[in-house]
C-alpha cells in the first residue's frame, strides 16, 4: 500500500532555493520506480471469481502476477469503472466502423497495448512478438528480471 524503500530511493526530489521567487521542485523519473507489481491473487476469468485452495486465495508468482495484470489492462474499457484511473485499459472502438486498411487498425492496437503496458507496469521491459489471426492475437513480453512471458488467446 505504502511505497517500500527502493521506491523512495528511486525518487529524487530537488528544490532550487536560489531566488526566494522562483522556487522549482520537481520530481526525476529517470529511474523505474518499482521493481515489482506486489501480491497478487490469481483470477479465474471465465468463472470471474477468484481462486480459493483449501478455503485460501492462491497467490500469483511475480511472472503470473504480470500476465494476470496485462490480461485486465487489455480487458478494461478506458473510462469504464471509477476504480481505475482515466488512462487504465484500451479503447478499441474508434477504430470499429471506419473503412481503414486491416494493418492501420493492427498497427494501432499494437501501438496502445505496447505503451500502455511499457507506461503502466513497473516490471515490463518490452513488448514484441505480436501474432494476430481471426480476432484474436498473441505477443511476448520480457521483464525487468529477464524473463519472458506469452501473452495468448487475447481478444
């Protein structure tokens, strides 16, 4: 809930005291502020409910934790829910209805699902690989840890 030490150590805040007029702080973003995304639990999304063993939530690995976040980030509708913020999920559907080229509209939710995630989790490093066929698509992701990831059956 609170951030840990390394975040704090990540954020360097510097105030110029020169001029008693001018007085600028800022915050550097020049470092990844965390390196992990944090417990999670695992979700079943067919059954939308969590999963429980012996009457206790089964918690994710780092790698799952990462996969089950893309998995609602790509599934959420941008200004859908009060819970998220304004610019949490994908929006498609400005591009349903025009008579645009297959590959502009391919290109194009590459383009937002690649930044949103590479903005928005802390532990994804990049984002490539895409495979689309029939409406569904598929891509790998590699973590700030090296490891990779799948990310299928995505529609």
């Amino acid at each position: 809930m609170f951030p840990d030490d390394n975040v704090m150590a990540a954020i360097r805040i510097s105030i110029d005291t020169a001029g008693s007029e001018n007085q600028e702080v800022g915050v550097s973003t020049d470092v990844k502020l965390a390196t992990k995304v944090g417990r999670s639990f695992a979700f079943d999304y067919d059954k939308k409910e969590f999963v429980f063993t012996d009457g206790v939530n089964e918690e994710l690995t780092q790698l799952d934790a990462i996969k089950q976040w893309i998995r609602l980030f790509i599934s959420t509708k941008v200004n859908a829910y009060k819970i998220y913020t304004e610019t949490f999920g994908v929006d498609t559907e400005d591009l349903v209805g025009w008579r645009l080229p297959r590959t502009v509209i391919v290109s194009e939710i590459k383009r937002r699902i690649t930044e949103g995630i590479l903005n928005k989790c802390p532990c994804v490093d990049a984002v490539y690989d895409w495979q689309f066929n029939k409406g569904t698509f598929s891509f790998t992701v590699k973590t700030n840890t090296g490891e990779e990831a799948t990310i299928s059956d995505v529609y």
